[in-house]
C-alpha cells in the first residue's frame, strides 16, 4: 500500500465552516401516524468568499417527536470556477450537512425526549432535483406574469 501525506491530498470539495441556524426537538401532544421527513436544499456562490454557500432546512416528524431545523455550510473547491461546482455543492455539500444533523438530532433526542432518535437516510439528490425542478417552474411562473401584466403607463406632457 503506498503512504499518502494529508498535505498531498487535494480536496475536490472541503467544508470550510458550518453554522446551526436552528435546531428545535419538541415533543408532540399527539404522536403523527405517518413519518413526516420534508427537506429543502439551497446552494448559491458567495464571493466574498470564494465558497458556495449551502443550506439546507429539515423538518421531520415521527412518532410524538418532531424536528425543526436549518444548517448553513461553506463550501470551497480546488478548482473555483469548474462547471460542475454548483451541482457538487447542492449534492454533496447538502449530503455532508444531513450527516451533521443526523448526528446532532441522534444526540441531542437522547437528551430531551429520552431514546435515542435517528434521522433516516436519503438520496439527497433527489430532494435537490426536485428543488431545482421547483425553483424554475417558479421563474417560468414568474416571466408568463410579467408578460401577462399591463406594462406601466408612459408619462404625459402637462
């Protein structure tokens, strides 16, 4: 096996830094019936920076536990302008943020509630497809309105 330095590797994609912008177990008065799990990536480039800024928010439901909450992540890459960045950054960077929570609410349910409560695994893929799905049905919405709008009136000479 040949021996690999932790300075020569380079790092695709590295998390520079993560914030919990919420995080919120509460026990339900009554239990739900059906898991509820609702999740919605976002991920965007900040160049002040040189990261793209990912969020993901999560909202799950199981039993009489329900979990609220909204992680933040920078993400910088070897190669900053490389075109498949922004689809690496909503992946995989909502994929390493999952993992965190994952933990934390593994953790932090043991605690509050009393058992050891897991977030389940996903395919966050999916849920960024279907964000991305969403995200430009919404601007096609937003451009047939403009078009469908009067456009203002022209001011006249008094």
């Amino acid at each position: 096996m040949e021996e690999t330095k932790a300075t020569d590797l380079r790092l695709s994609c590295t998390l520079n830094d993560y914030r919990i912008k919420r995080f919120a177990i509460e026990e339900l008065q009554e239990p739900v019936k059906d898991a509820l799990l609702k999740i919605q990536p976002d991920a965007c480039f900040d160049p002040g920076k040189s990261a793209y800024k990912t969020q993901l928010c999560c909202l799950y439901a199981v039993g009489g536990v329900r979990l609220d909450a909204i992680i933040e992540g920078d993400f910088v890459f070897k190669d900053p302008i490389a075109p498949n960045n922004a689809k690496h950054a909503w992946v995989n960077g909502c994929t390493v943020l999952y993992g965190i929570l994952r933990g934390l609410y593994s953790s932090m349910s043991a605690q509050i509630v009393g058992k050891v409560m897991m977030l389940p695994t996903v395919m966050m893929v999916d849920f960024v497809n279907r964000r991305v799905q969403q995200l430009i049905k919404d601007a096609e919405d937003a451009v047939e309105k403009a078009k469908q709008s009067e456009p203002p009136a022209l001011p006249t000479k008094a």
